[in-house]
C-alpha cells in the first residue's frame, strides 16, 4: 500500500477528530493518528465534520489502520448509503496478513430503493472463512449513524451493533476448536462495487445511473493492544496477549467482564437472533453435512 506523496489524502484526513467516540477514545481520538487511506484517496471526502467515501463507475475506495493491534475493540460510527444501494459493499473488519490470516468482517451488503440492507458477517481463523452469518438490522442503518463494533480477547470475539451483541465466537481451543488469536491485526474499511453476488444473490447489478454512492463515517476509533513496530512479535503476543488485563484498567478489552456475555447481553443476543437472523453457515446443512466444529450443532 502506497501512502507517501498522498498530499491530498494526508489533507482530507487531517481534520477528523471524532467527536462522538471522544468517551471511548482515551487511547486515540483523531482518525489521521489511527488511519490512512489505502487506496483512492481521490474517493475520500472530508466535509467539514464527517469523512466520505465514494463509489462511482470509476473506482470505490478504503481506509487501513497505521498500526496493528493484539486484542481490542475497535467501533465506527457509519450512515450507509441512502436510497439505491444495490451492488454496493460497505466492509468494517479486522485482519492479520499472509496465509493463515484471521479476519474480523462486518459487510453491509446494499439494496434497491426501500429494501433492507443485509450485514454479513464472517470470521477467518487460520486462513479458512466460510463462516457467513446474514441479517437484517431493527432499524434503517442509511438514516442515520450507528455504531459497529468489534470486540476481540483471548475468551471471545463479539460483534456489536449499538453495543447490542449479534454474534459471538467464543474460544473453545480446549475442544480443540480453532479460535483467532495472537496475530496481529489491522482497522479496515472500505467501498466497493459488488453487483456479482451482494444483491439478491447478484440478481440485482449496480445502477451507476445513481452514482456517486456515498457511505458516511462520523467516528472511527481503536483501543487495542499497539504492536510495537520495532520490538519482536512473540515479545509483543506477550505483552498484548497475557492474561492479565493492566493496571488501571489499562487492557479494559481484557477485563473479566469482557471475558462473556453478561445475562442481558445474552438476551440482546437471543432477540436479534430470533427476530433478524436471515442466514447461518452453522445451519445450512446443504453445504455442510457435518456441522463445523464451532457451531456445536
Ligand atoms: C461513468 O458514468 C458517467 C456518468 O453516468 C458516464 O458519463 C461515463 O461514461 C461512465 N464511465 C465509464 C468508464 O463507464
Ligand atoms: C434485498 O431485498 C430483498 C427483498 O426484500 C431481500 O430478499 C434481500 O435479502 C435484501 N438484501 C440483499 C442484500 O439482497
């Protein structure tokens, strides 16, 4: 990824203190100290208070965190695109690098004019996906913003939507099941044209008669264990991933309340499961005869 000489990108980003996640932010609170654009930064637009992304016929376009974290929370506040989305992806995750990578996504996948936006979500561990979950949201995400969260210890991985659980993978490496953990990962999100499968099956394609296509970003923040750059990585796994959690709360994502779902938050799952749930891998026995280990089926 090429970010030197990006004057223009650099200038675009400069301004975005987010506001909103000023509470959560005692580590981090301005998006050019987290994040860089990390491909067309001629797509990203700074307004005034919030950033843009955009999508034409053209290109889409993405941010990356500047350093890589070992455990953490990470949330962004985003307005997704309003009115004919169809065709579009809107993508929030996490990922480490090379070919056991672990990745963490949030994907909004876009619909025409007055049908529900769906967000998948998927988890890698070691390089294999194939761990689709689809549903749709109890409210309009292009009204308004929301927050997605990711929420990542050495006990559970959470996503979160307004802070109300939707999926969980909790670490079951006893059972001798796969669970992401001590890679190092990136902040991502992007915009990009996705009309061969994100829409109806990829029935409905991108009416770029309705372009540019906007996603709104108000807030982006990170409180994560920072991978120092120059120190080695197992000394870093180490120190980010040990199970204590700091002194003064420090390693707040690492707290014993972190470590499960408190009773409500069980219940904020088991609603949205019931009410929203639209597709689950660990359910679709057409393509898995026998049930993927995690999903204790
Ligand atoms: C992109 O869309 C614009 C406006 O609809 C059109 O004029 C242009 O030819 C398109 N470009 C490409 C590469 O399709
Ligand atoms: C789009 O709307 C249709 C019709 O309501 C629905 O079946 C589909 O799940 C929605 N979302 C996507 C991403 O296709």
């Amino acid at each position: 990824m090429e970010f030197a000489g990006m004057a223009e990108a650099a200038a675009l980003l400069m301004f975005i203190a987010f506001s909103a996640t000023a509470a959560a932010a005692a580590d981090s609170s301005r998006f050019d100290d987290l994040f860089q654009a990390s491909w067309a930064s001629d797509h990203m637009i700074y307004d005034g208070s919030v950033l843009k992304l955009k999508l034409d016929n053209f290109s889409g376009a993405g941010f990356a965190s500047k350093n890589r974290y070992i455990y953490g929370k990470v949330t962004a506040e985003i307005k997704l695109i309003g009115g004919d989305s169809a065709g579009t992806v809107t993508a929030f995750y996490m990922s480490s690098e090379g070919s056991n990578h672990n990745e963490f996504d949030f994907e909004f996948l876009g619909n025409v004019t007055g049908e529900p936006y769906l967000v998948q979500t998927n988890i890698y561990v070691n390089g294999v996906g194939n761990r689709e979950q689809r549903m749709d949201l109890w409210f309009d995400p292009a009204a308004d913003f929301h927050s997605y969260s990711i929420l990542w210890n050495p006990r559970q991985v959470v996503f979160l939507v307004d802070e109300t659980p939707i999926r969980v993978l909790r670490n079951e490496e006893k059972k001798g099941i796969g669970f992401p953990g001590y890679q190092a990962m990136g902040a991502y999100s992007s915009l990009w044209n996705a009309d061969d499968w994100a829409t109806q099956g990829g029935r409905v394609k991108t009416d770029w008669s309705h372009a540019p296509f906007v996603v709104t970003y108000r807030g982006v923040s990170i409180n994560g264990c920072e991978v120092a750059v120059e120190a080695g990585e197992e000394e870093e796994v180490r120190r980010c991933g040990g199970s204590e959690w700091g002194k003064e709360g420090r390693y707040w994502w690492k707290a014993p309340e972190m470590e499960e779902l408190s009773v409500h938050q069980t219940h904020q799952l088991m609603w949205v499961r019931a009410k929203h749930l639209v597709y689950d891998y660990c359910t679709d026995s057409a393509r898995f005869p026998s049930a993927p280990p995690e999903c204790g089926r």
